[in-house]
C-alpha cells in the first residue's frame, strides 16, 4: 500500500531465505509480526524475533536473513518506496496512488 508520504509493504518470506543487501532513500522501519530473521544493517547485525521493531536510516546498506521458522513482516518507508508503488501499479493494472 502507498500513501502521498509513506509506503507499507506486508511481507512472508518462507524459511532460511537471503535478501541481497542494498540501499536506498527512504527510512524504513520493520516490524516483525511471526517467525523471526538476522539483519545486517550497515555491517552490523541484529536478531528480530516476534514484536521487534527495526529502524533503517536513508542510504544504509541492509539485507537479511529469514529464520527456520519463515518471517512475516511490515515495513513501513517514509518517503514512498516508488520503485515498489510502480510494481504496485504493473500487478494492479495501471492502478495509481
């Protein structure tokens, strides 16, 4: 979902899945909702579990790592995440914010 100044992505990601570190401008925030996940975030890592919340500054290189157990997730992105509303809009069929 997408907003004028936010972007809110609800994500499953089954057990022990890699997400490539990366980067980009807006501040995310994540909140673990089940299972639970290693993330590196500006070479430092942290273990999430069920409840954690996660803050990732602008331009900070992060990925992570999903547990045996899978994850579910909400990130939340301030500004919009534009490259996600695109892809967004390509599965909803034009569909704008």
């Amino acid at each position: 979902m997408s907003a004028e100044k936010i972007t809110v992505s609800f994500v499953t990601l089954e057990p022990d899945i890699y997400v490539t570190p990366h980067r980009h401008e807006p501040e995310q925030m994540v909140i673990v909702n089940d299972g639970a996940c290693d993330f590196m975030v500006d070479g430092k890592l942290y273990h999430l579990e069920e409840g954690d919340v996660l803050i990732i500054p602008s331009n900070v290189a992060h990925g992570n790592y999903s547990s045996e157990r899978g994850l579910r997730m909400i990130e939340v992105f301030s500004p919009p995440r534009y490259d996600l509303v695109e892809k967004l809009q390509t599965i909803m069929g034009g569909w704008k914010t």
